[in-house]
C-alpha cells in the first residue's frame, strides 16, 4: 500500500514537472525595444519608463543590436503662446486651451526596417509634465498596437515553417533524422533506426 502511494505520489510529480516545462517551452519569448535617444532632450528615457509602467509586453535594451523593435521619434514641436495672446483670449473669450501645446511623432521599425507601428501625439500642457503625458499616451496605444504586430509575426513564421515535401522525405537517410526522448531510444539499434528491442 505504502508503495503504491509513494509510485502514485512520484507520478503526480513528474506530470506537474512536465506540465511546467511544457507550459516554459510554449511561452512566447518578449521582443526587445531600443528607443533611439532624441538630440538635445531626455525624452527617451520618459518613453522607456512609459513602456514600463503602462506594462507594455517588450523588454528595454540600451544597446540597439540586441533589439528585435526600434522606436524612433521626431524632434518635440512645442507651440508657444504669447502672455499677450493668453491675456486677450481670457478676457475676451475662454480661458480654456491658452496652455502652449506639443506634439511629437513616433515610429516603431523591425530590424529589416519595415515600419511595423507609428503615432503622432498632441498634448495641450506644457513642462515636464507633457513629456510624461505624451510618453504614456505612446507606450498605451503602442500596447494596444502589439498584439496585432504579434499575430502577424506568428502567422509570417507559420507561413515560413515548411514540412519537407514526400520526395525530400524519402530522400532523408537515418544520419539526417534526429530522434529524441524516450522513443529515440526505442527506435535506435546500432546507430540505425530499427524495430523495438
């Protein structure tokens, strides 16, 4: 009784283990994303910890030929308004929307240098405080964005992944077949494949 269980018990063991390495192999492996430092300005940095807190599926990497992604972004376009502007707005009409207003472009490419995703964002505030609103407005949709560029990805790599044709397969000798687990070592005989021993 008391083998049974402990057989029963290893059993449970190696079927959650095999599950668990199963589970590892079949988990998709995060793409990796350089974002290309912008001349004169610290707005990359504001865009990687976008990524980061907004839980953007992509690992950051400093080093671009590590990256599968690149983002790239334009130059900030910061329009200014005149105190004077501002003042005469006020008065005569609103006061909303007399803050100055930024924009900036973003483009994400593989490393063929096929554009996979681009956004332009406005922001109406002005300060530090619209580099973080724009970084976060990028990493959001570029989050919603990923899962379609992941799909794609997967479907090119099913078109591209090809069994042999009948003739190649009858072509193939023992050498060119690899065998593994636990029917390998069934099938193999002296170093050729053979009936169960």
């Amino acid at each position: 009784m008391t083998r049974w269980l402990a057989v029963g018990v290893l059993s449970g063991l190696f079927t959650v283990a095999g599950l668990a390495i199963t589970a590892e192999a079949q988990a998709p492996t995060r793409q990796r994303l350089f974002v290309t430092p912008i001349e004169d300005t610290d707005f990359h940095v504001f865009i990687a910890a976008a990524m980061t807190k907004k839980g953007v599926p992509v690992d950051i990497t400093m080093k671009p030929e590590n990256a599968d992604l690149i983002l790239t972004a334009s130059a900030i376009e910061v329009e200014k308004q005149s105190t004077g502007s501002k003042w005469a707005r006020c008065i005569f009409a609103s006061c909303a929307g007399i803050q100055d207003k930024s924009n900036v472009s973003v483009q994400i490419a593989d490393r063929e240098g096929l554009v996979r995703w681009s956004y332009a964002v406005n922001k109406g505030r002005g300060g530090q405080k619209n580099k973080q609103s724009m970084a976060e407005a990028i990493a959001k949709h570029f989050k919603d964005a990923y899962g379609k560029i992941r799909a794609e990805d997967a479907a090119k790599a099913a078109k591209t992944a090809t069994a042999p044709s009948l003739k190649q397969a009858y072509a193939m000798k023992p050498k060119d077949v690899t065998l593994t687990g636990p029917e390998a070592a069934q099938l193999r005989r002296g170093g050729q494949l053979g009936a169960a021993t």
